[in-house]
C-alpha cells in the first residue's frame, strides 16, 4: 500500500510540474521575470516527479537515485513554504499548501528509500 502512495505522490509531482510547463509555455510570449520562475518551477517538478517515480518504482534501492529525489523533494518542499510564506491568496493558497504536501510526502519516501537496506 505504501509502495502505491509512493507512486501516486510521484506522479502528482509529475503532473503540477506538466500544468506549470503548459501554463508556462502560454506566457512565452511576453516573458517576465515572474514568468520565467513559473517557468522553473515546473521544470523543477517534472524533475522532481520524474526522480521519485524512478526511484519509487525500483525494487532494490539505489542510493544515488534516492538522493537524487531526495534533493528535488526538498526542493518541492521550499518552494511549497516560500509560497505560502509570500502571502499567498485565498485562490492560491490551496494550490501551495497541496505542493507543501507532495514535497513532505515526496521527501519522506525519499528518505525511507535511501535509509532501507
């Protein structure tokens, strides 16, 4: 069961970090400085996603991929609490504190993983 958690919270990871790139890709056309943040952010989280969901899925843990999503949910994870840090809107409030869950979710599995013999 927690293998399945495991996975859906990588794949959540995955898909915030799509919906930012594909939000992101639209504002192209007039590139700010905020926009080029929102911009990382989403790849930050396909990233992330894509670390987590390697190493979630891996049978014998691997150290360095471990590490590796490790360091992108912590990356998730601040980014989570300098949003809801920035005096966040009722309307996006949401939206961070759910990144703050998938990055303290992402980073815990990470951490069970890389600890696991």
């Amino acid at each position: 069961m927690l293998k399945l958690i495991d996975q859906i919270v990588s794949a959540g990871l995955l898909i915030v970090g799509l919906a930012h790139v594909a939000a992101a890709s639209k504002a192209f056309t007039d590139p700010t400085q905020a926009r080029v943040w929102f911009l990382s952010a989403g790849l930050l989280g396909l990233v992330a996603g894509l670390a987590n969901l390697a190493r979630a899925r891996l049978e014998a843990g691997d150290r360095l991929l471990s590490l590796t999503a490790l360091v992108g949910a912590i990356g998730i994870l601040t980014m989570g609490i300098l949003l809801i840090g920035a005096g966040e809107t009722s309307a996006t409030a949401g939206p961070a504190l759910a990144v703050l869950a998938l990055g303290a979710l992402a980073a815990a599995f990470s951490l069970r993983s890389l600890f696991r013999r």
